[in-house]
C-alpha cells in the first residue's frame, strides 16, 4: 500500500516503484477514514508533478473515483484552484465536470462558490447537463464577485436574465 506521505511530499520515485510492482495502487484508496487514492491526497497537497505522473497510469474511470465524502480528484483540483492538473484531468474525462461533490453541487459552482475566477471561467464553457434551478443558482452567486462568470452565462442563457433568485429579484434588483 502506498503510504499517504509518499504523494503529500511529492515522492513520486517512492512511488513509482510502489506501482509498478502493483498496479492497482492507482486506484486503491490510501486513507482509512476518507478513503483517498493516491490522486485524492497528490490533488489536496497540490503536489501537480505527482498527480500528473499517476494520472499516466490511470483510465478514464479511475479519474471518477469518489472517495468517502463523495469528492473526485478533479473537485479538489476545482477547490484549490490548480488549473494546470483540473485541465488535464477533464482533458482525460471531460464527464469530470459533471459529477457532483459532497455537497452535491458541480465542479462549476464549487468554483463560482469559493471565487475561483480562472477555474469558473474554464468550466462555464465545459458543463453541460445542469438543471434551469442549477443555472439560476450559480448566476445569482457568481453577481457576488465574478460578474464576468454571470455576464457569460447571461450570453448562452438568455432566461437568466428574467430569472428571480430565492427572494423574489430578478439579477437587475440584485446589482442595483
């Protein structure tokens, strides 16, 4: 088993040689209470070198192993903000956007919800599927900070526009 420190500290030779004696270390969980693969823990120590050399060894359904909490890898990429390791996992699996966290949101509004612009940006373009309440919610949310992220979304749905938030306004009310 690969010990949870050999991706926390980006020891990827360590690693490596775990691996290669077993491959099905890529997708075996390696924390006993969260239920992490090796990706989960490279992903939230932003260990990207490391994450991206066991990515090589991984399929496209590896990349949608939810550990316990129900968070793939590619949400806590969305959730620290590395773009650099969140584009190469969708470039993998672009369903990765798609799949909701343990707070049953998308990878998308995660990203509007912590204010991560450059990663809202890159997946307002790239989710698809979400329901007309999903879309209201993260463009009233995204009005806080990331207008750039509403104005966008404004652009492909027009509705939006006419759309009220929970207390009755429509987008107009909420900016005035």
């Amino acid at each position: 088993m690969i010990r949870t420190a050999i991706p926390v500290e980006g020891d990827w030779e360590e690693g490596k040689c775990l691996i290669e004696e077993d491959l099905s270390m890529v997708h075996t969980a390696i924390t006993e209470h969260e239920y992490d693969t090796a990706l989960h823990v490279a992903t939230k120590a932003e260990q990207t070198g490391f994450a991206l050399r066991i990515m090589v060894r991984m399929n496209r359904r590896d990349l949608t192993l939810q550990n316990q909490r129900g968070d793939t890898a590619f949400c806590l990429a969305v959730a620290t903000g590395n773009m650099k390791l969140a584009h190469a996992m969708f470039v993998r699996n672009t369903d990765l956007a798609t799949i909701r966290d343990s707070w049953n949101i998308t990878p998308f509004n995660m990203a509007v919800v912590l204010g991560k612009f450059d990663m809202a940006d890159f997946l307002c373009c790239s989710t698809k599927d979400l329901t007309t309440e999903e879309q209201a919610r993260i463009f009233f949310q995204s009005l806080t900070d990331l207008y750039d992220i509403g104005k966008s979304m404004l652009v492909h749905v027009k509705e939006l526009a006419v759309t009220c938030d929970i207390d009755g306004d429509t987008a107009l009310h909420v900016l005035a």
